[in-house]
C-alpha cells in the first residue's frame, strides 16, 4: 500500500493541475459583444458561432448569418411601426412581446449606415448569463418556437417573446437588464429610451470605430 500512495497521489496532484488549467484558460476567453441603437430602439448582437450548441435554436433559421442581432419589443407595434397612430398608442399599455431576430454579414456598424454601436468584451461567465438572457426571452412550448410573421427587413424575423412590453419595461429596457446580468456596468432602472442606455454605455466602452 505504501509504495501504491505516490502513484496515487501524483494522479491527483495531476488532475489538480488539469483543473486549474482549464480554470485558467476558461477566464481568459473573450467574447465581443455589440449593442445597436438606432436612436430609439437598441439591440444584442452575439456572433453566431460563439453560441452554444442548446441555446438558441431559433438561430438554425439563418444558417449564413455571422452575427445575429436580437430585439425585443411590443408585439402590437413593432411589427409594424407604420400601423399608425392607434397601434402607437396601444404600445403605451402593458402587452405581450416579441422578438426580432436579424441575421447580419458583419458587426452592425459595417451593416447598418445609420447606427451607434458599442463593442463589449465578456469573460466566458458572463457571456454565458448574456445568452442564458437571450434563450429564455423567448416564448417556447417546446424546444424551439417558430417564427409567426417576418421581420422588419429581408434578412429577419419576430417570434414570440416572454414579459410584457410597456412604458416602464421598454426594448431598451430588455436590452440594459441582459447586459445587467453580464456585469457590464450599466443599470436597467430608469432605462426607457435608447440614450438612456447608450450614455451609460459610453462612459467606459468608445464606440467601436467604423
């Protein structure tokens, strides 16, 4: 038995140190993030390759897309900001949720001419909160949800969300409680207006450059 314990005990001192390897390796690892605004509605954008296999399998539905943005919003309105005036004021009353799913080629600001981006870099445990965040905003009966009407351009599409949408729990709002729960340093309450979440943004993180 004696001559069998520094075996033993070299294995577990090897596995000790495999351990904080991966431990070590695992802290080290950065995802970049980005938050679009388009001046009154901001978004998640996550590459698609940096998701995990078991999250979002809503994303199989743009098998080309390099990045997707997400966006949560009212379901009576954002659909179709052009409805008119009615639907505009039917987004002031507390109601159900959608989600916009947008495939881009490229980060939003190669994409898009007319939007703020903020480039953010997360540790794996929070990137791993960040698309925790993302999975469960969407409204599923089973494993996945399909989509229910296209989105607002070519390359996207709505699908049913969780929470309810309204003046005091806006996208924007949505947007700035998923970073919340990534520790970046920003507060969701009082969040309900694009700048009111790109202003915090931007006394630590520059606008990534064009």
């Amino acid at each position: 038995m004696a001559a069998k314990f520094p075996r033993i005990a070299f294995f577990v001192l090897f596995v000790i140190v495999l351990l904080a390897a991966a431990r070590a390796a695992a802290a080290g690892e950065v995802y970049v993030v980005y938050v679009s605004s388009n001046g009154w509605h901001t978004g998640i954008v996550v590459a698609t390759d940096d998701i995990p296999a078991g999250k979002i399998p809503e994303a199989a539905d743009f098998p080309e897309a390099a990045y997707l943005e997400f966006g949560w919003g009212d379901a009576g309105f954002y659909p179709k900001p052009d409805a008119g005036l009615f639907a505009a004021i039917g987004a002031a009353f507390p109601g159900p949720a959608v989600m916009h799913v947008a495939a881009l080629a490229a980060r939003p600001s190669d994409f898009f001419a007319d939007v703020e981006e903020v480039e953010l870099e997360l540790g794996m445990e929070e990137f791993t909160s960040l698309i925790r965040y993302l999975h469960e905003s969407f409204a599923r009966d089973g494993e996945r949800v399909e989509a229910t009407a296209p989105g607002l351009y070519s390359f996207s599409k709505f699908y049913p969300a969780t929470g309810i949408f309204s003046l005091n729990n806006t996208c924007n709002t949505w947007t700035a409680r998923g970073l919340e729960l990534a520790e970046v340093n920003v507060q969701s309450s009082g969040v309900q207006r694009a700048e009111d979440l790109m202003k915090q943004l931007r006394r630590f993180a520059q606008p990534a450059e064009r």
